[in-house]
C-alpha cells in the first residue's frame, strides 16, 4: 500500500501517476530544444503527453509509477543540464 495506491498491479483508481506524467513530458518536452522541426512535427510532438496520459490510464500503477519516476528523473537531468551549460531553450518562456 503507497498512500492512495492499494496494489500495483491495479491502474491508479484517481489517475495521479498518469496526470503527473503528462506534466513531466510536457515540461521536458518545453525544456529540450527543437531545432530544425518544422511546425507539425513541433504540434504533433506537443500531444505525446496527452496521448501517453491516456494509454497510462489503463496500465497497473507500478507501471506508471515506473514511467513518472523515469520521467521526473529526465526533466530533473534536462534541467541541470540546460542552467549548467545554457543553451537555446534556456531563454524559452514557458
């Protein structure tokens, strides 16, 4: 039992795993530079998260959990790198 989450073998019954996932790919996805993507590509990479967000919906939560931790851990990596190296998608606004 991990504070909402009775088994891992069944889905998140308030899908905070996937709802936190979808964040995290966002903001990795914000925070990773593009260059020479053209705009569909660009769109259609913007709804990765919400497409994995769904298909997370229905996978046991220890999966989820999996993937957010991995995910989190990316965004964490991706961050560092761009305050300690700079770079293009240092000056992006959110």
């Amino acid at each position: 039992m991990i504070l909402w989450i009775q088994s891992l073998t069944d889905r998140d019954p308030y899908f905070i795993l996937p709802i936190i996932n979808m964040v995290a790919m966002w903001a990795t996805q914000k925070l990773t530079p593009t260059p020479g993507m053209d705009p569909f590509q660009k769109k259609l990479m913007m709804m990765m998260p919400l497409a994995f967000g769904v298909l997370f919906a229905f996978f046991p939560a220890g999966l989820v959990l999996y993937w957010t931790t991995n995910g989190l851990l990316g965004l964490a990596q991706q961050y560092y790198m761009i305050r300690r190296h700079g770079g293009p998608a240092a000056t992006t606004a959110w």
